[in-house]
C-alpha cells in the first residue's frame, strides 16, 4: 500500500507541475492544444501554419480581441468585471453567459480538455492566473491566434483559417474578413467565414461598427 500511495503521489505531482513548467516552456517554444494533440493521435486531419504576430493582420487581432475579451489588456488573465457581470445576470433570472478570457480560453486550449465541471473551470483560472505572469499580452494573443480552432475539418490557427475561407494569407485579411473570422470563433463547426448566413453577417456588422472605440488601447497594448 505503501508503494501504491508513493505512486499515486508522485503522479499527482506530475499533473500539476507539467503545466507549470511547460507555461514557461511556451513562452518560447511555439506550442500545439489538447484538441489538436489529440487529433494527430486519432489520426484526424489538423492543418495548422504557425505566423507571428507580426505575420497576422492587425485588424484580426483587433477583431477577436473585441469579440471574444475586449477588457484583455486591463485584466490578470481573469476578468473579475465580467465575472460579476455574468453573476449579477444569473441572479436576476437571465440565461448565464460565459466569461472565458482569452487567457483563460488558452489554459484550457493548452493544458484542459473540454467540460464544463466546477474542477476543470477552478484549473483553468487557475493556469489563467499563471500564464498572466509569466507570459506576456502579445505572447498570449499569438499562441491563442495561432492554435484555436478555426473550422469544421481540422483548421488551427489564423493563417490556415484565412487560406480556408478566402484563400488569402492572414496578413492581407480586410476588416470584413477579419470580422467574419473573429464572430466564427465561438462555434467553428456552425459558422463559416467563407459562406456566412444573414446571422453572421449581422454579428461581424456589429463587430466591425464597435471596432474604431476599441481599437487605440488594444494598439498601444500590443504594439500594433
């Protein structure tokens, strides 16, 4: 029992210093998510370029950013405003919304599988909490850009979600373009960039009609 107990601690220990340490390791080495890993494993399709940053349309970056976490350049990797925001909704009776950061939705992307359990959501604010320490803003926002999901057959990341849609590079992307693939980020198996219904096309409208308010700080934050 002795021997089983040893075990069974010292793969606890595992569990939670891998991510730990492998945070630190992303900060330099370009990394792959849970999902893709585990397509490769299944033998599924994934097709993914990694770009830099620096590779990847400015009017993108603004775009999901203000779609998906229009406070990332304010918040810890936790977005506290938010999180009361969706507390006070659900008291008052209202259907819950989420209030996933962009950090948070990358500790899950890199290191969580997909769920919903009080367990998995407490360890992905967690990791949030610690990529925003160790990890730089730009650094997070290009891992994130380069390794969602991004289409209904295997498609990771900008590059190959922009080559998909409208057969163009990331960097070349317009401001349509780009808000039609930011708007697709919630649900890429249902919406599609290159062939947008009257609901997406309203929802990158809107998109784009918010994106001159928010895009000076999100600029002066990244370096855009």
């Amino acid at each position: 029992m002795r021997g089983l107990a040893s075990w069974i601690w010292k793969a606890a220990l595992v569990v939670v210093l891998a991510p730990l340490v492998m945070g630190l390791v992303y900060t330099v080495v370009n990394p792959a998510s849970t999902l893709m890993l585990a397509r490769w494993v299944t033998g599924e399709r994934v097709e993914r370029s990694w770009v830099p940053l620096d590779a990847i349309a400015p009017v993108l970056v603004r775009s999901v950013l203000a779609s998906e976490d229009a406070r990332f350049c304010q918040h810890n990797g936790i977005d506290l405003v938010e999180l009361q925001n969706v507390m006070d909704t659900a008291e008052d009776g209202e259907p819950a919304r989420g209030a996933s950061t962009i950090t948070m939705q990358l500790a899950k992307n890199l290191f969580l599988w997909n769920g919903r359990s009080f367990i998995r959501k407490g360890l992905e604010m967690s990791l949030a909490l610690y990529l925003n320490v160790i990890m730089s803003k730009r650094r997070q926002i290009e891992i994130y850009l380069n390794i969602a999901e991004w289409g209904p057959n295997g498609e990771f990341g900008a590059e190959a979600a922009a080559q998909r849609a409208f057969n163009l590079p990331a960097a070349r992307l317009s401001s349509r373009q780009a808000a039609l693939l930011a708007v697709m980020l919630p649900n890429p198996h249902r919406r599609d960039a290159a062939k947008p219904g009257p609901g997406l096309s309203r929802l990158a409208s809107r998109l784009q009609a918010r994106l001159p308010r928010e895009g000076a700080e999100l600029t002066q934050c990244l370096g855009l």
